[in-house]
C-alpha cells in the first residue's frame, strides 16, 4: 500500500481583532456625512442666535424663509440638471429676462395694431414662465442636437438672456407694476410681498415647488430615468430610455424655476429691472451641492438642495444682522461652497470603502 497524504484545508486570515468597530466608526462617520448640511443649518442657528439676540425672532425668521425661498426654487430647477450630469449657469439670466417681460407687460403691455393690450396678473406670470421654459429648451436642444457642452452652452445664454433683458428696455427699469383696475392687472405685490396664514406667499410656493419636484424625482418613471442618465448615460441609452428628451425636459423644468423665481423677486421689489438675480446661479448651484447633489450626476434629493438653500440663506442673512463686511461674506460663502465639494467627495470615497468591505 501507499502513502497518501491529505493537503490541509487553508486557513483563511482571521480579521483583525478591531475591524468590527472601525466599520462601526466608518458607518457612524458616513451618516454625519450624509446629514452634514442639517447638522450646518443647525450649527448656524446656535452660533447666530448666541451672537445676536434677534436671529431667532419669529420676524426674522419669517423674513430670512422669504429670502431662501427664492434660492431654493432657482436651486430646485438646477438640481434637476446636475442629476443628468449637466450643468446650467444660465438661470439667474433667465430670471431677469422674464422679469423684463413680465414687468414689461405690466406697466406698458404689449403694443398690437389698433392699440395696446393689457393682460391680468395670471397671464403675465403663466408668460413670464413660458419664457423661461423656452430659454431652458434652446439650453437643452443646443446640448443634445449641436453637442455643445452643458458649460459653454449654458454660459453662453447667461449673456445672452442677460443681453436680451437689457434690450427689451434699453437698460431702463420698469418701477410701477403695480396695475391698476381699468386695465384689469392689479395684484402683482401678491406672490412676492402678500402673506398667508402669517407665512409670506413667497414661502408656500416654495413648498409647492419642492412637494411637486420631490414626487417627480421619487415616485415617477421620469424621475428614475433623470437618474439612470446622471448614473451612466451609455446604460441608459441601451435600456431604451431617450437621453436627448431627458435632458432637454430638466432644462425646461430649470428655465422654467429661474423664471418663477425672478418674478417672485420682481414682485418683492415692486419694479423689474435688468439686472435681476445677477449671479444667483452661483448660489443656487451652491445650494445643490451642498445639499449633496454629486456634480458628475446620478445622486442627490430634492430636500437637501432646499436644506443647502437654508444653509446658504441663513447665513448670508446672519452674517448681516452681526455686521460682517460684505467682501468676508463672499469669502465665507465661497469657503462653504469648497467645503461642500470636499464633503460630498470623502462621502463617496468612504461609501465606495464601506461597500468593498461588505462585498
């Protein structure tokens, strides 16, 4: 008889005795992430309301709210972009184009031959919007039939918007848009000045806006394919879904926002003027990321762009009641802006290590 000898079954490597809470440390350590901008906003509200006894008033509350409603829906409209992996620099030039129409209307209307026709509150806004719809639509054709990168077409009709808002009135401002009742147009101030409920008109269509986009982004096929072409647009296009139509629609839904967003400021001045929301892309883009909508596309949620433009606003205005220049109030929102992109980034890196470790 032979010998037979019998390999010994491999010992596989035991984990370290501490791998257990170093993956605890790291879960922990993602949550925070993934909550960073409530735990800011609320990091914010205790250092200003320590600093200055009037932050927490109900007024100015209130007051701050109607500031971030704006930036919310303009942050909103541009959120849906960045979930494709696009990018829209254009909506703070789309606000003040349709301010200029809008306000355009209002005080002189529109000239036709045989006289001049004026149109209700309702009609200028439902206009207003439509502009804003199709200067989002120009955006996306531009992107998907001519192949210009979201960047450079995007940046090109900030010019362009912005051009067109100062030709329709030479660079002049429309200050009464106020109505009256034998032209039937009164009633402008409502969506920007009026309240309801104690809770300004501003702030419940900020609501509205955001309930509407988070149902779109969660609940509807639309929504999932937004996020299947920010995922991976090569899968997307072999799943049947039309990425052209995808992208065109959340440049609609962002023109569309910016051009709601400049009324509402329009209506809060009392005026229009060319110059509405100059650089207000910056903080809605601001808002978005720091909300944690990933700039490369795919992720992101509704709520925190609105929580991102709490974040922004309530700054902004606390660094104003406390008295802080407004030169250190660009750096501070321009160091907020980094450190949400450096936030979102360890996020990644640490979801991507925690999920290899689990594989």
């Amino acid at each position: 008889m032979t010998d037979t000898h019998v390999a010994a079954p491999a010992k596989t490597a035991a984990p370290p005795p501490d791998a257990p809470r170093n993956q605890a440390l790291a879960r922990a350590a993602l949550l925070l992430l993934r909550g960073r901008t409530l735990v800011v906003l609320v990091l914010l509200i205790l250092i200003f309301s320590a600093i200055s006894s009037e932050y927490l008033t109900q007024s100015n509350l209130i007051l701050m709210t109607k500031h971030v409603a704006i930036n919310a829906i303009l942050a909103i409209g541009v959120t849906f972009v960045i979930l494709t992996g696009g990018i829209d620099l254009s909506v703070g030039s789309i606000a003040g184009l349709a301010s200029m129409v809008s306000g355009g209307l209002l005080f002189k209307g529109l000239n036709v031959p045989g006289g001049t026709v004026f149109f209700s509150v309702a009609v200028v806004i439902l206009i207003g919007i439509v502009v804003g719809a199709l200067v989002g639509a120009v955006n996306g054709v531009l992107i998907t039939r001519f192949k210009v990168a979201p960047f450079i077409a995007t940046l090109g009709m900030l010019y362009v918007a912005r051009g067109l808002a100062q030709l329709h009135s030479n660079g002049g401002t429309y200050p009464d848009l106020a109505g009256s009742a034998a032209r039937g147009n009164e009633g402008f101030h409502f969506i920007g000045v009026d309240s309801l409920l104690g809770i300004p008109v501003a702030v419940w269509i900020m609501v509205l806006v955001a309930v509407a986009a988070i149902v779109v982004t969660t609940r509807t096929p639309f929504g999932r394919r937004i996020f299947a072409v920010g995922g991976n647009e090569r899968a997307a296009v072999l799943s049947g879904i039309r990425v052209n139509r995808i992208k065109i629609a959340v440049y609609v839904i962002s023109g569309a926002c910016a051009a709601l967003a400049g009324l509402l400021l329009t209506s809060e001045l009392g005026a229009a003027y060319p110059d509405t929301a100059t650089t207000y892309e910056l903080n809605a883009i601001a808002a978005a990321v720091l909300g944690g909508t990933a700039l490369a596309g795919g992720r992101g949620t509704i709520i925190g762009t609105v929580m991102g433009a709490f974040v922004i606003g309530f700054l902004s205005d606390g660094l104003v009641l406390v008295g802080v220049s407004t030169f250190w109030q660009s750096v501070v929102k321009g160091a907020v802006i980094v450190f949400a992109v450096i936030t979102e980034q360890a996020q990644q890196r640490l979801q991507s290590g925690l999920t290899k470790r689990t594989a």
